[in-house]
C-alpha cells in the first residue's frame, strides 16, 4: 500500500504518504485563501521526499469535511482526478475524525470535542469518546450555544481556540494533519473498515447563491 492523503477543508493544506505501517512524507501550510495554489505543489513534494512516483500511489484518502465550500472542494476535486487518472480507489473521511486521531496520537484521551472555525461565528463540531470513536454527526452551530453541552471537556481544534469563552479547555492541534488523516484510513482499512464516499460534508449552503427572483432577459 502507498496510500495519499489530502486535505483542505481547514485552513491548512496538508498532504502526506501511508505506506500502511507508517507516514513516510508529510507536508502542511496553513493559508485559507491559497488552496488551490498549494495542493499541488505540496503533492510533488511528499513525492519527491518519499523518493517515489506519482504511479506508485495505490489509494487516495481525502477529508471531506465539514468545511467551508471553496477550500473543501479543492481537495476532493484534486483526489477524484488522481483517482482517475491512476485507477485507483479515492476514499473519504471525516476531517474532524482526522483532527481527533491527531489529538489521540498527542496523548489525548477521551472523552473530548472537536472544533474547527467555520466562519461566520459558528464551529463545526463533534464530540468523540476517545481519538477513534465519534458520537454522533458533525454539526455546525455557534459557540455558545455549545458551552454547555461540552462543559468540562477539552476541546480540540482552531475552533475553540477561536472561542475560549465557550471552550474555557481548549487544545491543540489545531489543525487538522494529513499523516493523522492517512494512519486513520490505513487502520481502518486493514480492518476492513468502509470508509466514506468522497463526497463533500458541507452542513450548510454555501455564501455564493443564484438570487431569488432572478429575472431572465431574452433579445427580443
């Protein structure tokens, strides 16, 4: 197995190599507004550190949120077309299931929360038993009306360090990691685990919309 993985539904993007053991390249860059510009460039290089080929990939992981639309679409439309292109499988997973892993592998223990900005002054949310066992769906909602429901749990990711009102036990990583995302796939993959379609997990429309109402003006 040589599994690559990608992300962008954060602020970071984030790309690295499996082999199924272990990450053997691993590259990140936090700039919300350059997704497009540095998925690329940042594949070429866990490439060239591995001493590998693009051929040589045999799975495609990628998170498929929740996140805003614009980033999170860069990374799945960036993994659908190395799917094609190397006929190989592309698998989806949770970013915020990624974001926990990563909390797990720092000495993280459950139970804990999940959040990650998604703007607008709200969080994308979930809360997790332990770094491998999500409760429930991703949600979006606004810090305060979670202060209560996740009182005394540490709450991992940009989220809520946004919000340390709301989430008074705030803690890194606070952005999600394509290694953590890739040893994730890679686990559930060997046990035969079924991943996600690489579908987006918007939660909510995206800011960009046809108005209502619209007139259509023919030549007469």
């Amino acid at each position: 197995m040589l599994l690559l993985a990608v992300d962008t539904a954060t602020p970071a993007v984030t790309v690295a190599l499996h082999d199924g053991t272990s990450v053997v390249a691993e590259t990140g860059q936090v700039d919300a507004r350059r997704h497009g510009e540095l998925l690329l460039p940042a594949v070429d290089r866990v490439l060239a550190e591995a001493g590998v080929k693009l051929d040589a990939v045999t799975d495609v992981v990628v998170g498929v949120g929740p996140g805003p639309y614009t980033g999170l679409r860069v990374g799945l439309v960036t993994a659908a077309t190395f799917g094609s292109a190397l006929s190989v499988p592309v698998h989806g997973l949770c970013t915020l299931d990624g974001l926990a892993y990563a909390a797990g592998q720092a000495g993280l223990e459950g139970p804990f929360a999940v959040a990650t900005d998604a703007r607008r002054k709200e969080v994308y949310w979930a809360r997790y038993e332990d770094s491998r066992t999500r409760s429930g769906e991703p949600a979006v909602d606004r810090p305060a009306e979670l202060a209560e429901q996740l009182a005394g749990l540490p709450v991992v990711g940009a989220g809520a360090l946004l919000y340390p009102e709301a989430f008074p036990d705030a803690r890194g990583p606070e952005h999600v990691s394509a290694g953590a995302l890739a040893a994730l796939a890679a686990e559930r993959l060997a046990a035969g685990v079924e991943l996600l379609p690489p579908q987006p997990l918007y939660l909510r429309r995206p800011d960009a919309q046809v108005p209502k109402n619209y007139k259509v003006v023919t030549p007469k």
